[in-house]
C-alpha cells in the first residue's frame, strides 16, 4: 500500500519541480529517501537498500562518461572554431530559409541522426549551431529546441546504427534490419504530418531577424577555414564505421585541441580550461552571449540527476514495484491496439521513474512480455520502438531530455509541444492498428493480443 502513495507523491513532486523550475536533482534525491524508507517498511535491510540503489546507480556510469565527454566537446568545440565555422557557413544559407527554419532544422537533424544513430551525438554536432542561429536571429528557442530534439529521435530510433534498436533487437531477438523495415513503414505518416507542423511553425513564427553582423564577427574573432570542421567529420565518420560514441567523441576532442593551439593561438593552459569550465568570450560584443558554453562543469548537475535517478529505478527493480502492474496486465484480454496502448502508458511510467531509456525498454519489455505471447517478437520490438524508445524524449527528467536540453541551453519543458514528431508517432500508430483490427474479419480477441504481423 505505501507504494502506492508514493508512486502519485513522487510523480507530483517531479512535475511540480518542473514547473517551479527547481532542480530535478533535488526532487529525485527526496523521492529516493521516500522509496528507502518504504523499502525499510517492508523488510529490506539498510544494506540491501543501498546495495540495490547502486546496482542501479552504476549502470549509468556509461552514460557520464558520455556526458563528461560531451560537455568538454562543446567546450573545446568554441574554442576551436568549430562551432563558430558550422555557424558561420550556416548563415551564408539562412537568408534562404528564413520562412522555412524550423522545418530545415527538423530536416537536417532527422538526416543526421540516421546517418549517426545517436541523438546525443546530433544535439551536439548540429543541434548546438542550429540553437545559436536561432538566437541570434531572435527565433522562438522552445520551436527550435522541440525541431532538433524531434530530429534526433528520428535517428535514435531507427538508424542501423543506433544503440537503441540494437538493444531492443537483443530483448526481444529480432533482426534489427527487418526491425528497422517495420520501423521506418511506421513512421512515413508522421513524418509528413511532421514536415506540414514544422513547415507551418516555419511560417507564423520565422527568424525574425537575419543576423548579418554575426558572420562578420565570427570571421574577426577565429580564424574560420574548412579544416576547423574536423572534429565534427570525425565523429560522423567514426560514427558510420561503427567506432563508439565515447571513442569518437574523445578522438574529435583531442582534434580540437589540437586545431586550437595550432590555428586559434590558444595556449594549452587554456585549451584545458575549456575543456573543464567551458568557453567564454570576455570582450562585449555580439559574440559574448552566444558563442558561450560547454565544459565538464557544465554536466556536473545532469549526471547528478542521472546517478539518482538509475539508483532510483535500481530500487524500484529490487523490491519489484512493478510485479503488481505485470500481473493485472498479463490477465487481461487486450485486442492489437489495446495491447499497444498499453504498453505506452507503461512505457511512460517506467520512463518517468527509471529517467532513462534503457531502463524503460528493460524495465517495459519485463512487464508486458506475456501480454505479447500469441504474437511475433517482431510485434513487441515494433511497440517497444514506438512507445519507450521514443517517448522516454518528452519526460523532463528522463536523461533522453534532460541531455539535449541541457546542451541546447533550454528550459526543460518548453520544447515538448514543439516535439511533434516524438508523440505523433505513437499517437498514428495507435489508430493505424485500431484501424486495421477493425476492418479485419479475423480480429478475434486472444489473451493480450491479436495476430497481426509487421513483417
């Protein structure tokens, strides 16, 4: 019973805390105490407490060092010249496209993303010169922010060479192509609603200003050349040979460093002071407030909110929270649609309390994998793809959002109505499934499902 009352306690501390714009770390710390205290309740010893909290807590260990490795990319990044060269020959071309912004930036993250496989790497290679353009040209940030983090789903999903789909075939034993096939069938219609959204937004809500004295600034404070583009090529084409994010991150970092020292006149003192505290631009100017950022410090809180959010979710497993919810689910009779509407609402509640995608597709695919017995595996990877795997991005403290927003430098909610992509996907296939249940003379209701095939 006291799970119960903690689960809806914890969940409005969380919202209220987004709202209030108070630091998710605190509120998950306050929720981590209240489940040790129910976990001492009912009969957990202080050592098994802290025991599971850790084995949950290590398991984001990866996830920081990514984290750690990013923050001192942007960093160096600035200071290199490679930032300010992707934002200086990007706005050669943004006088074209000042009534289709939003939708170009939807566009070039969804094709960066696929390309790479991985969101963070999107955020940060295109993701972070795309928010400055939009600064500088006094564009709506939330529009913005919600367009590349939409983009970066696109790929996270569905990309070959994705993490995600690569864990979602090994739970559920597919082929990841004949997964990534069902994948990008799903997602044609959503993706035309997505370009008419953004094309729309592009429209009523324009950069409001091109600025034509940044390039000129740009071109004053670094020395601009193609060869400052290196790092960013780097992690694109170790990306596509299949190298490790952290791995080609750390690689691009030292690039950086290099090109610093070598073409931006920076000491190595500095360089390594950008690296752990960031970039910053002292002289006023029109630079001051937007080639800014970056650096390790810069983490320190996300991976704060990471390591307790996973102890968290460690704890929920150890004392299985869930099992109550598994069990009510696996009793039921759900048609194809049912099942997958159901399987979202779990995914969201595993997302929003195991705050990282992993988590939800482990911690989702446990729970409903009897729901999904009388159909193919390729069925439950589909769902798990089209609900966690994605959904996870729209949560505020789950780490697929709290990453991005905090290297785009944005509000941690703001963006969500401008993520169209990310919750019309579910929301299409929801309606396509219901459809084809409904127009099927063999939609028969069978414990949790019906045979449809995807593949």
């Amino acid at each position: 019973m006291e799970i119960y009352i903690g689960l809806p306690i914890s969940f409005c501390l969380l919202i209220f805390s987004v709202f209030r714009n108070i630091f998710i770390g605190y509120t998950l710390i306050t929720c981590w105490v209240l489940f040790a205290l129910i976990s001492l309740k009912k009969g957990y010893a202080l050592k098994e407490i802290a025991r599971m909290s850790f084995n949950g807590g290590r398991q984001s260990f990866v996830v920081l060092r990514i984290l750690i490795l990013i923050g001192a990319a942007i960093g160096i990044w600035m200071a290199a010249g490679t930032i300010p060269t992707i934002v200086y020959y990007s706005l050669r071309l943004t006088p074209l496209i000042p009534y289709t912004f939003a939708l170009a930036v939807f566009v070039i993250c969804c094709l960066t993303s696929f390309l790479i496989g991985t969101s963070f790497g999107t955020v940060g290679t295109v993701g972070i010169p795309l928010m400055i353009i939009a600064r500088s040209g006094h564009a709506n940030l939330n529009i913005i922010a919600g367009a590349i983090i939409a983009g970066a789903y696109f790929g996270d999903r569905c990309s070959p060479m994705s993490s995600s789909a690569y864990l979602v075939a090994n739970l559920t034993r597919t082929n990841i192509f004949i997964n990534i096939k069902n994948m990008l069938r799903s997602a044609i219609i959503p993706l035309l609603l997505s370009f008419a959204f953004y094309y729309t937004l592009s429209v009523y809500h324009p950069l409001q200003a091109i600025n034509n004295s940044l390039a000129g600034a740009l071109a004053k404070a670094f020395n601009i050349q193609l060869i400052m583009l290196l790092p960013a090529i780097i992690i694109l084409v170790l990306s596509l040979c299949r190298v490790s994010i952290d791995i080609s991150i750390l690689i691009s970092i030292l690039s950086a460093a290099v090109l610093g020292v070598l073409f931006q006149n920076h000491q190595w003192q500095q360089v390594f002071h950008y690296i752990i505290f960031g970039f910053r631009i002292n002289t006023p100017g029109p630079l001051q407030n937007i080639i800014t950022g970056g650096g390790i410090v810069s983490m320190l809180e996300t991976c704060l909110v990471i390591f307790v959010s996973c102890s968290l979710a460690g704890l929920f497993e150890g004392i299985k929270m869930f099992e109550v919810l598994k069990n009510t689910l696996s009793s039921r009779h759900l048609i194809r649609h049912e099942l997958f509407g159901a399987t979202s609402i779990v995914s969201v509640i595993t997302a929003a309390f195991g705050c990282s995608q992993t988590m939800s597709v482990v911690m989702t695919k446990e729970i409903v994998k009897d729901c999904y017995k009388d159909l193919d595996n390729y069925q439950l990877a589909l769902d798990l793809e089209n609900s966690g795997i994605i959904l996870s991005a729209i949560i505020p403290w789950n780490i697929a959002a709290l990453m991005p927003t905090t290297a785009l430098n944005v509000g941690t909610a703001g963006y969500i109505p401008y993520a169209f992509f990310i919750y019309i996907l579910p929301i299409t296939y929801f309606f396509i499934l219901g459809a084809k249940n409904t127009s099927s003379r063999f939609g028969v209701r069978s414990s949790c499902g019906a045979g449809y095939s995807n593949r």
